[in-house]
C-alpha cells in the first residue's frame, strides 16, 4: 500500500473555505490536517463534498464520532440530516491550540452510492487539555464526489495544511 499525492492547500492568511479537488477515481482516499487554527476562538472544523467543484449544503449529512478527553469521562456525540459534516470539537485559537488529523473516504467517484469518511484527530487546548476524536461520517446522497471544501464553525480556518492522497 502507497499514497499519491493529489493536492494539498497551506493556509497562512485566513480564509473562509478551503476546497481539496481531486477525488477522481474509485480508490480510497486519505487527507491529513496538519496544524488547523481558527482564526476566532472555540471553532469547530466542517466539511462538505464537492459535486463537480461546488459544495452540496443540503441536509445530508450525518456523523457519530467518539470523544476521548484527558480531563474526564468520555462522550458520544452524534448528528444527523445536518448541513456539513462535523469533524472536530471546538479548537481554540489560543497560543498552543491545534488540530491535527487523519480522514478517509470511501466511495467519492461512484455515482451510485453514498460517499463516507472515517476520520481520528486528535486537539490541544490553551491548558494543555489533550481531547481525542474518532469517528464516521456519511453523506446520505448518491452522487460522485470530486473533492472536499472545509471551513471553520465560525469565523475562518486561520492556519494549518489540508492535503489529499490516493490510496494505492
């Protein structure tokens, strides 16, 4: 098993969206998030799939994801017939807050089946609070996939490096 680099984005102005273009075969796909910083503080990393270089915001997206924290007890968190999916925890833009984490998807060039991801990271807060998720996300629409747009909760992503790899 290898990785093909496809794209990847490096962000060091804010921006309000950022689109990774290039899910363009059957094959699985991994992207890796790399330093990701709102530029307001307690924001939350969302993406939605790209039909042919255009966000779908319809309400097709569900995701459950587990919460492992350093401070207490786990949680479960789930959603779903949302708007986006919903990768993260908020994430602080304090000094020393980041995200960094790894997503696959599944299914992004067929047409006929529903396009999903796995996705692990894994946050660092201003008090040196260690938050871990893991989890799954699926868009509930048929439909071929040729990329993924992010954007921040609220406010702009303000830093980090999103790339996109096929899976060989």
């Amino acid at each position: 098993m290898g990785l093909v680099q496809v794209a990847t984005e490096t962000v060091t102005s804010a921006v309000s969206t950022l689109d990774l273009i290039g899910t363009t075969t059957n094959d699985v796909y991994m992207i890796t998030i790399t330093g990701y910083i709102p530029d307001t503080d307690v924001n939350d990393l969302r993406a939605r799939v790209l039909e042919s270089s255009s966000a779908n915001s319809t309400s097709n997206y569900d995701r459950a994801m587990k919460v492992l924290r350093a401070d207490t007890t786990f949680q479960n968190l789930a959603n779903t017939n949302e708007t986006y999916y919903d990768l993260t925890t908020s994430v602080g833009n304090n000094t020393g807050e980041q995200m960094n984490g790894i997503l696959y998807l599944y299914n992004a060039n067929n047409s006929s089946e529903y396009t999903f991801l796995t996705m692990e990271n894994v946050q660092l807060s201003a008090t040196a609070l260690l938050i871990g998720n893991q989890g799954g996300a699926v868009f509930t629409s048929a439909s071929a996939v040729n990329g993924l747009q992010f954007f921040a909760g609220g406010g702009d992503i303000g830093s980090g490096t999103f790339t996109l790899y096929r899976v060989v």
